[in-house]
C-alpha cells in the first residue's frame, strides 16, 4: 500500500499541474519523497515536530474528507482509511489527542492551545466515515469533529463535487466540449486525462459559483444523467448521522447546502449558517457549536461573513488554510492542515515543514482577513486558455 499511494501521489500531483509544469511538479514530489524517507529512517520527523510546535506553544487541527477501504486513485472518493490509520497513529506517538473544543476554547480566551496537540475534524458528513473512520478513530482513542451540510442529510440529492466526479468518470465520449470562457476541450481518453478533466472544470466551477449548477446540469445531461455515487459515498442519512455524537464525537454545521460564502448576498449567508445549525440541533437534541467554511480558503468568506458566524452563535469556525494554531489566531477562522492521501511517514513531513514555515507567524487577529498570509496558491478563476 505505501508504495501505491506515492505513486498514486506522484500521477495526482503532475495531473493537477499546468500541462507546462508537470515536469517540474513531478521532480518536487520526488524530492519530497525522498526528504520525508530520510527524516523517517532517522527518526526526526516526530521529535522535530513535537519540539517545533513547543517552542511556538502550538497545536495543529487536521481536516479529511471522505474514507475508502480501496487503494489510492485518480478517483478515489476518499483517503485509503489504512492511511489516516497511519497518520493519525503515528502522530499520537508523538503529540496529545485533543478535541477541537480544547483549541477552541483556548484561543478564544486568548490563551495558547493544548501545546503540541491536534485534533481530527471529517467535513462534509460522508457515510463512509461513520463506515471507516469511526471504528478507527475508536481504536486509537481518538476524539473528532464531523462538519455536516445539513440538507443533504438521507436526501436524493449530493454534493455537487460528488455529482462532477461520476459525471466525468463515466463520460461517454472521447472529450468534453468546451465551455467558452471556462475552459477548452479536455480530451478524457484514459483514466489520467479523465483526472486532469475532472480537476480542471472543479477549479473553474469553484471559482465560479453563479452558473454551476446550470454547467453542472448541461454536462450531466449530454452525459445521460445524473449517477449517484455509491451509498456509502454519499452525506449521511439521520441513523448515521447519530453515530456521529457519541461521546468522543460531535457533530459540526457545514452550512445548508455547502455554498461558497463570498458569493452570496448576506441573507443568504444568514440562512445558510443560522439554518444549519438549527436543522442539526432539530434532529439530535444536541447543541451545534462548531462550523467549518465550505471550500475554507480566505477568499471564500470575509469580514461580514465572518460577523455573521459570530452573530450565529458559533464557538469556532476552521479553514483550510493550512497552518499551526497559536496564541492571537481567530477562533472564527482557524487554520486547518489538510493532508493528502498518503503515508504517515509523508504526511508527517509535510506537517513538519508546515509547522516549521509557520513558526513566527504573527496571530491572524492582528490582520483584517483580506491580508493574512495564505501559503495557497491562486485559485484560478479567469477565462480558460
């Protein structure tokens, strides 16, 4: 399996580069690879990571998406769970399981978090995490987060990144036509120029949140169809959802219908985040206090949406900018590290190599969100070339 998933890592990342920078995109990977084997044989990653986080009086928050018990690949419809078993193992070896109200409520009250510590969040409440990540999570003693959209709960409809990733992967013919000003005809010849197609049209459609349910709609109907993903790949039904609260679990709000924020008028920002958390607090009797932005990078919300999470009665909200959290960050905009479908020995480098790149961040308060460092790059948003 390990050497699946860095050959699986290596095809995904050159996939996803421009078609003039692949190469150079491959030899990165491979450096990485080989960096993150050698502090591996020599035992530093964990030691190094631990003490890193320590002297900056830091924790991190890990975000995962869906779970498979499949190998790595192009369309994988989650992290190999024999994976996040490893990444998580690994870093509770070397770091303190917390919960995310332990962070939360620290930098709330303007202290340091748990130092050295992390906690687990799963967005987009996918049954295959109850299927695959809870019994592990359980294993490990390991406590989570899971952010749900609530109005896809038990419903016949999914995630429109979930309605792309079938729509492309079954494509009946040899291209996609071009969608003038989005982009040029994506030839899906094999299973690679598939991924390439796939990982192009989510780029635009994020960037572009106006028309993508009518490109969405065009493109499933000369496609057939809408197909559904497998059961277990869609947004839990109540019966799940339930398992989700045990004690060493909660249940966060991912807005209604997993908009990106920046996009919409404030009232219906306000419906999205109120009712949310009024939909999930109806169906378990459990207060809601926790909520993750949809897509999460800083230009997916701003000042105003952010008031209006706070005006909404949430005790955190977390990101996907990637990064530790320290003393001075924003409770309703914490960083969140992401880790890609990997082994724990590469996913444990790459949060060394955050956490270290983040040392001497000054706290996200003291910058309005439009000028906070983000480690991303640009998200394509213009007309295709």
């Amino acid at each position: 399996m390990v050497f699946l998933s860095i050959r699986q890592e290596l095809r995904t990342c050159v996939q996803e580069a421009a078609p003039g920078r692949r190469f150079a995109a491959l030899v990165k990977q491979v450096l990485r690879c080989v960096f993150a084997a050698l502090f591996h044989c020599t035992g530093l990653t964990g030691p190094l990571l631990r003490r890193t986080l320590q002297s900056g009086r830091a924790s991190l928050i890990l975000g995962f998406h869906g779970t498979s018990d499949a190998p790595p690949g192009y369309f994988s419809r989650g992290h190999a769970i024999v994976n996040v078993h490893g990444q998580i193992r690994f870093l509770k070896k070397h770091l303190r399981a917390v919960t995310l109200e332990d962070i939360a409520q620290a930098i709330g009250q303007g202290d340091s978090p748990p130092v050295a510590s992390f906690a687990v969040t799963f967005d987009d409440g996918l049954a295959n995490n109850v299927i695959h990540a809870i019994p592990m999570l359980r294993e490990l003693g390991v406590p989570a987060t899971f952010f749900i959209p609530s109005a896809f709960i038990g419903s016949s409809r999914d995630l429109w990144v979930a309605s792309l990733r079938e729509i492309v992967r079954t494509w009946p013919e040899r291209s996609i036509p071009e969608e003038p000003g989005w982009w040029p005809e994506l030839p899906v010849g094999g299973e690679a120029d598939r991924y390439a197609a796939f990982h192009r049209i989510k780029e635009v459609l994020k960037a572009r949140d106006g028309r993508r349910q009518e490109i969405l709609d065009r493109l499933a109907d000369r496609a057939g169809g809408y197909i559904r993903p497998p059961e277990r790949d869609r947004v839990v039904d109540l019966s799940l959802l339930r398992q989700m609260t045990r004690p060493e679990f909660s249940v966060g709000a991912h807005t209604r219908t997993h908009p990106i924020l920046s996009s919409m008028d404030p009232d219906a920002v306000r419906t999205e985040l109120e009712g949310c958390r009024e939909d999930l607090e109806r169906l378990l009797g459990l207060p809601v206090l926790d909520f993750a932005y949809p897509n999460g990078r800083f230009p997916d919300f701003n000042e105003d949406i952010r008031r209006l999470v706070a005006e909404a009665g949430y005790r955190c909200a977390v990101t996907t900018e990637p990064g530790t959290v320290r003393r001075g960050d924003d409770r309703l905009a914490l960083r969140r590290c992401l880790p890609r479908n990997v082994p724990a020995f590469l996913a444990a480098f790459d949060l060394l190599t955050r956490a270290w790149a983040d040392r001497r961040r000054q706290g996200d308060l003291a910058f309005p969100l439009a000028r906070r460092l983000s480690c991303l790059a640009p998200r394509v948003a213009g007309p295709a070339s």
